[in-house]
C-alpha cells in the first residue's frame, strides 16, 4: 500500500526545526560531499572538451579538416563526440546516484518522514 501524501493527516509534513537539524546532520554532508565530488570534474571535464572543440573549430580549421575515413572529419567526429560525452556523464550519475546518494538520500528522508 502505497505512504500517504507527505501533509496529510496521516503523515504531517516536517518542521523547519527538523529540516535544520536534517541540514546539519552528518549524513546530509556525506551526501553533499558525494554529490560535489562526483558533479564539479564532470562539469569541469566536460566544459574543457565543449571549449575545446569549440575553439579548434575556430582557430585550427586545417587540423579539424583532417580526414579520418572517407568524408568523416576531425571537427566532425569531435561534434559527434559531445553528444556521446553527454551520455556518458548521464550513465556514470545515475550509477553513481544509485550507489552513493541514494541510499544516504532514502535514509534521510526515512528520518525525516518519522519511518526510521
């Protein structure tokens, strides 16, 4: 049987008070700290590689005509390589999310919610 809608008579939502105390706790700065860990080198990482592309496609227009195989380009396959980067960083988060934040993520809620 599915909880009863956070708010509702049988599940009161949390006070600010226990909010703060969730906030302050050292379970929510393990999360924050994974969370941190794992998304500022993938915004970095991926930043670096976006610009990367983008400024080769500006200032070294030979090198990104280099042919690899038949009509396919450098600056082609390094186009294509940023929606496969993109994919990438969304699998290893939501492995990561599955692993790591999640289960601190389901404890704190469970605390907060009065189930724990």
């Amino acid at each position: 049987m599915p909880s009863p809608p956070q708010g509702s008579p049988d599940r009161p939502s949390p006070t600010p008070e226990q909010f703060q105390a969730v906030q302050q706790s050292e379970d929510f700065g393990r999360l924050r700290a994974s969370f941190r860990s794992f998304a500022i080198p993938m915004t970095v990482a991926f930043l670096v590689w976006y610009f990367a592309y983008v400024l080769l496609s500006t200032y070294a227009e030979g090198l990104m005509s280099t042919p690899v195989l038949g009509n396919l380009n450098l600056g082609l396959l390094m186009g294509i390589s940023q929606f496969l980067m993109t994919f990438l960083i969304t699998w290893l988060y939501i492995r990561h999310a599955n692993r790591a934040l999640d289960p601190i993520a389901e404890k704190l809620r469970d605390e907060l919610e009065g189930e724990a």
